[in-house]
C-alpha cells in the first residue's frame, strides 16, 4: 500500500507532507484489516468431461483428444480465496467450456498467487513446454502494489501475449480489475488504487488487441457488482469468494469459447 502513495506522489506531480501522512497511515490500517487468505491456492488440474464431472487423470485414454487449456497469471487465476476446488476460476472456465464445445478440456494452472505482470514469460515458458491450445491470462493488480507504470505493464503483456500467439495458442486476458471496489481500503488511498487500476486496464486492452488476443474487461464488467454485494469477497476481503468467481467465470467464458471455437476451426481446415 505504501507503494501507491509513491505513485499518487508521480501521478499528481507530488502531495504534501500531511496528506502523504495521511496516506501512509491508511495504508497501515488497510493491511490489519485485510485479511490473509488459509494456505495456497487449491490446485484441480486434470481433464474435464462435457459431463461436468472431473478431474480425471491427465494419462487416461479418452475417445476424444481434451483441447488443453492454461491459466496463467495472478492470484484470481490461481483461485486464491476459495475452500473447495469446485470453485477455483479455472476449474468453472474448464468444465464450461467442455460443456460448450462437447469435448474434454485439460486444465494446466501456471498461475502464482502474488505475480505482477513482470512474471508472464516465466509462467509462458512453463506453458508452452505441455503446448496448450487456449489459454487465459489475469495479471495487473499486483502490478498497482509492484509500482510498475500502465506502459510496463501493458508491454509487458503484449510480449507474453506474442509468445503464446507465436505458438498457435489462442488467449484471453482478464484485464485488471477495479481496485476502487475492495472496501477494506480506505479513502483516499482506495480512490488512488482506483485510479491507477484502471490505466493498467487501459494499457492492457489496447496491448491485447495489438498482440492478437481477446480481451475482457474485467473492471467494466464486474466493479458495481462487487461494489455492492459483499458476498463477492472471501474472508481476506480481497481476493474472490466461491461467488465471485463465479461471477468472473460468467462473464469470461464467453470469450474463451469464441477463441477455443476460433482455434478448433483452424485445427479442423489444417487437418483438412
């Protein structure tokens, strides 16, 4: 938190000595009043049936090759905040899409609970060795407590995007969420989060259509929701609860269907 004081300090061109005390001192309550989530994030990875059940074992043999599937990013990728694997982010995009496209979906998760934007190409190198056909993104708002500038950051992003791209593997991004929604921050530092949350948001859209991705606008989407439901939130006041990422799933899925539906026509005119 104190990090965002620096940056309201370049953003606005400096505060003044009592207002950046003011600042600091919020920061300070912002941290004992949000919580720390239990453990890790809860790992589902394996196949998942149209039938909605799963996971199976990656080794099993099935009658149709499951279209692999990658989370790659922070936290809210990784599905941090929830208490049984049923609800993790991943796991409610795989089973979806299996759903939808009538065929097994493999989930890998490369996603680490507390990456910025500058631990894409570590977590893409790693994807790119099980060769997924899809995979979805979530990153930018540890990059807000990171400090790293809205132009950083959607380079940044644009790069792991054209690493992927450069593969044949279709992605969606999950741009930065609304920072302005997590009420266990304080005003004004809560506007500040806002404020920097949503030009990370703006560089990263614009960096997911030069880079060829899909990009979904996870701000505009969910912040008034989240703003006035509490039961979006887990225990930590912070990260998702079961429901919101089941909100975050809704509003996601559309676009990793549209990019897996893209991706398996190419597939099928190549295997014509």
């Amino acid at each position: 938190m104190i990090a965002l004081i620096r940056i309201a300090a370049v953003a606005v061109g400096g505060v003044s000595v009592s207002m950046y005390g003011l600042l600091a001192e919020q920061s300070k309550r912002a941290r004992r009043v949000i919580g720390r989530p239990h453990g890790r994030p809860l790992r589902a990875d394996g196949v998942y049936p149209p039938d909605g059940t799963g996971p199976l074992p990656v080794d099993d043999l099935l009658a149709t090759e499951p279209l692999r599937f990658a989370m790659v990013g922070d936290s809210s990728a990784a599905g941090l905040g929830v208490d049984t694997p049923d609800h993790l982010l991943g796991v409610l995009i795989a089973r979806g899409l299996a759903g939808r496209a009538r065929r097994p979906v493999r989930l890998d998760t490369y996603a680490v609970s507390g990456s910025t934007s500058r631990d894409l190409a570590r977590q893409v190198n790693l994807a790119l060795t099980s060769a997924p056909d899809l995979a979805l993104v979530i990153v930018g708002a540890n990059d807000v407590s990171a400090r790293l500038r809205p132009k950083e950051s959607g380079e940044l992003l644009a790069e792991a995007i054209r690493g992927l791209r450069g593969a044949g593997i279709a992605v969606v991004v999950g741009t930065c969420p609304d920072l302005g929604v997590v009420r266990a921050i304080p005003q004004p530092l809560r506007s500040l989060a806002r404020v920097w949350s949503l030009a990370i948001a703006r560089r990263q859209r614009s960096a997911v259509r030069r880079a060829g991705g899909y990009a979904v606008p996870l701000a505009d989407l969910l912040a008034a929701e989240f703003r006035s439901r509490d039961d979006l939130f887990s225990v930590d006041r912070f990260h998702p609860s079961a429901a919101g990422y089941e909100a975050a799933a809704a509003v996601l899925l559309p676009a990793v269907c549209a990019a897996a539906g893209a991706w398996l026509h190419r597939a099928e005119l190549n295997a014509g």
